[in-house]
C-alpha cells in the first residue's frame, strides 16, 4: 500500500534561535493512500501549523515530511508551490472565495492557475457536475457573496475537488455552520470521497465529526510538546 504522508522525527518551530519552543515534536505518522483521516485538537496545539507544513507553505528544518512520494525538505519552494498547486485541494476555515467572480468562476480557478491540474480533465464539465452534485444548479451564475455561508462552503469545497486532486486538507471547514449544515457538508465531502478515493485529511477540534471517519488522531497524543 502506498502512502499519501509519512512524517519521521518531525521538529518544527518558529524561530531559529536557540532554546524556542517547539510548535511540534512528532516522532511517527503515516497516512496511507486513499484513507480518510480525522485529526483532531484543541486549539494551540499545532494543526493549523501541521497542515501548512503538509502542503508545503512552511519549511522542515529538522526531520522527514514525505507528501505524495515528495520530500519536502529535500524540494524547492518553488516546488512545493507547484505539488501543492497541482495535486493538494484545500478547503479553508475561511473560505477564500472571490468575491467579484460567482460560482463557477471560484471553482474553476485552481486549474486556470494550474494547467496540470487541468490536464486531461474537462474541467468545465466537471465544474457543473460538482455544483450539481453540491445542490447549487440553481445559483451557478451567483456570485458567491449572494450566497448563505453554508452554500459558500459547498463552493469552497468543489474548488478544492476540481481537477482530481490525490490529496485533500479540509482545516475546520464546519466550524461557521449549524449542525443542519455541518451534517449535508459531510455528507456531500464524503460522497466525493467515495467516487474518488483521494486521501483526505480533515481536521476540526469538533470531535463529534469523528463518526464520519473509521480514523481518528489525536494530535496531542502525537505531538509530544
């Protein structure tokens, strides 16, 4: 089985100087291909940092971060920036959508930046199937600000699914919806999940999303700080 993450002696913080503490101290985690992982924590204890680190936004000093058979440590930024851009989605706490453009338009994106994110791919075509299939035919043409904060999380999700990424990071993407929203948002991700089978690593302090998952992590069981 291959693995879509394999952390070794991970040791990360945020200065250089001697004697700063540690942010995270992690001495083993593997995510395997196609697993769908909860990892949860309390804020403070390093997800967002872990994250960023898994896609390739902040740089390893010390230890061994592979991400879809890439070292980072051992790669540039530059391409981390492009491993990142062609096979990571990521769906955002705060959605990041563009305001000016509606729907389709947000969707679309990665693969207009990315062109081998698109290759291959009717990325159009796929477009109007997620927003189908997220229940969102009717506001196509919306922009995003007309749009209820449910509705723009459905968005957010489709444009971190467009283009058949292997790896998809979702960092509290329910901690803005009420428990009606938050339950039709698992179920449309986990509906992606299993046509697709990307890895997915879902992350939220919300440990009662931990049904949705037959994995759970506790990182700070993990991150020995």
């Amino acid at each position: 089985m291959t693995t879509s993450i394999d952390i070794n002696d991970l040791k990360f913080s945020y200065s250089k100087k001697t004697n700063t503490p540690l942010v995270l101290n992690i001495d083993k985690l593997v995510i395997n291909s196609g697993e769908k992982v909860f990892l949860y924590g309390p804020s403070g204890h390093g997800k967002s940092t872990l994250l960023n680190i898994l896609a390739g936004v902040l740089e390893v000093e010390t230890g061994k971060v592979e991400v879809l058979g890439q070292n980072l440590h051992a790669i540039s930024q530059g391409a981390r920036d492009h491993l990142r851009g062609e096979h990571i989605g990521y769906i955002f706490q705060i959605f990041n959508l563009i305001p000016y453009l509606n729907i389709k338009e947000n969707i679309v994106l990665p693969c207009l930046i990315n062109k081998k994110r698109a290759a291959g791919i009717d990325f159009y075509t796929q477009a109007d199937e997620l927003i189908q299939t997220l229940g969102l035919s009717a506001y196509a043409q919306n922009k995003v600000t007309d749009l209820s904060i449910g509705q723009q999380q459905r968005v957010a999700a489709a444009r971190a699914l467009i283009g058949n990424p292997q790896l998809i990071i979702a960092d509290e993407p329910t901690s803005s919806l009420d428990e009606k929203n938050t339950t039709e948002f698992m179920n449309l991700l986990l509906s992606e999940w299993e046509k697709r089978k990307f890895t997915l690593v879902f992350v939220s302090h919300d440990t009662h999303l931990k049904q949705y998952f037959p994995r759970t992590i506790s990182l700070p069981d993990i991150n020995k700080i």
